[in-house]
C-alpha cells in the first residue's frame, strides 16, 4: 500500500473505530501505528467482534500505549451462541484499556437466503438477546457501547431507551438522515463518520455532516474497510482519520483546527479519557 505522506501538526485526532487486529494489519501494525501517530492520531480505539477478536485487541492496547480497546460480540457473530459469552466479556471490563463496549447492535441487512421466515425471525430474536446482554453489562461496567445498526434502526433505538441517561452509544459508520441522527441525538446518544464521507455518491450523508452539530459527532475509519478517497479500495488504516476530518471540514466550512478540538473532546469525554487511569 502506498505511504501517506507525514504532515506534522498540532492538531490531534481520535480514531474512534478500527480493527487492528484483522489479519490485513499482521504483517505491519507497528508501521501503521507509527503512521497514525505522524499524522496527528492520538488515541486508537480497536474494536472487538467476538470473544477471540476482543481479546486480541486488547492485547494490541496493551502493547501500543495509544491503542485502547472496546470488546463485544457483532449482531452477526450473535448466532453462535456462544453460552459464557458473558462471564468472559465481563472477566475483560475491568482493564484500565478497555474503553466501551462493543461493537454490538443489530443487523438486520442481510440473512442466508436458505432460511425460513420463521429462522430469520429466530435470527434477529438472537441478535435483540446478545445486545441486551451487552447493555447490561455496559450499565453495570459504568461504560458506553459502539453500536452497530443496519437495516434496524428503530429497533435499535428501542432497545436503547430504557437505558437513557445510563449509558450512551455511538452509532458507528453512520450514513443515515439528519433526522435519523436527531432521534439518536434526543437520547444522549452520538454519530460517527467513516470514509464513506469522501465517496462522490454519498451525497446524503455529507448533507448530514452539514445539518448536524459538530459535537454530536465523532471520527473514525473502520479500517480495514472504507478507505476514503483517494486510497478507496485500498486497505483503510487510522492515518485516514485525518482525511475524514478534512472532509468534514471542508463540507461546514470551519477550520480543520475546529474539527479537531472538538471530536477530540466528544470522544475523550464518551469513552472517559479523562479518567486518571485512562490518560
């Protein structure tokens, strides 16, 4: 993959969603890292996927000092059950790395077309279970939750509002309406923003990006997906994060400066950074 060019700066982001432990980042993690940090990444939030992706992320935090992680099951993991799923996230909660949980959710976008109504009924049901699960542990850990919705947005938010002003979530890879992003907002809960920004056919979401406030927002990559433009199609990694800010920049007219300050502040602030054991 072709290096970005090191562009030193004051400014410092948080990458809010990446997936350092993919088998796409085996080979040259320390090299990634280090090309983050050059272009002004502060902290690095990898996300687990399941109880083996959530522990190798924690080993990564422990081993980078600006990695931290979030550990949890995704909706599509959810189906195989696995049944001490959550003594094991919750024997995980208590290291000062990890920073929220997740990512869990639901997705409701896509089943096996060999299943039966009733199955994929059973499906979703599963999904519903595992994410209640994990919003209880998030409410008993005292931490906020990455969420993962696609194709169940109001279910999602139900499942969510009985625990307003407990906890809150950030809906990742959001590419939804300003309305949508207002009913998440009524709750307490927050938007983050990918490459998808970037994408000539993502007109919708960048006049998201517009209409919305800026502290109700959030950056990341979800690498190593959804790499903006100019790498689109390429791996995405954390140094890309800055690329997204641009965008956002670019789309309100404000100062890159701006942008920085206060994603930076909203996401120190949802995942607790300025907790003492936590800086």
């Amino acid at each position: 993959m072709r290096e970005q060019p090191t562009r030193p700066s004051n400014f410092m982001f948080i990458e809010t969603h990446a997936h350092l432990d993919f088998p796409q980042f085996s080979k040259d993690l320390e090299t990634v890292i280090q090309r983050a940090i050059d272009s002004g990444i502060e902290k690095i939030i990898t996300i687990g996927t399941n109880l083996n992706s959530s522990r190798k992320a924690l080993s990564i935090a422990e081993k980078f000092p600006v990695v931290w992680a979030a550990v949890g099951i995704h909706p599509l993991e959810a189906h195989k059950r696995v049944p001490s799923f959550e003594k094991d996230l919750s024997d995980l909660l208590d290291h000062p790395k990890i920073v929220a949980i997740g990512e869990t959710g639901l997705d409701f976008h896509k089943f096996d077309p060999s299943l039966s109504p009733a199955e994929i009924e059973e499906q979703k049901k599963i999904q519903q279970e595992f994410f209640l699960s994990q919003l209880e542990l998030a409410k008993e850990a005292k931490l906020n939750v990455i969420i993962h919705q696609r194709a169940a947005f109001h279910e999602t938010l139900s499942l969510l509002s009985p625990y307003q002003g407990v906890l809150r979530g950030v809906f990742h890879c959001f590419v939804g309406t300003s309305q949508e992003a207002g009913l998440l907002f009524n709750q307490g809960h927050l938007v983050s923003f990918t490459g998808i920004i970037t994408f000539p056919n993502a007109q919708t979401v960048r006049q998201t990006v517009l209409e919305i406030p800026l502290e109700n927002m959030m950056l990341e990559t979800d690498c190593p997906f959804l790499a903006p433009v100019p790498y689109r199609g390429k791996r995405s990694e954390p140094s890309h994060v800055r690329i997204i800010a641009e965008e956002i920049a670019k789309i309100k007219k404000i100062s890159l400066e701006e942008v920085a300050s206060r994603t930076t502040r909203t996401a120190s602030e949802f995942f607790s950074f300025q907790n003492s054991k936590r800086n």
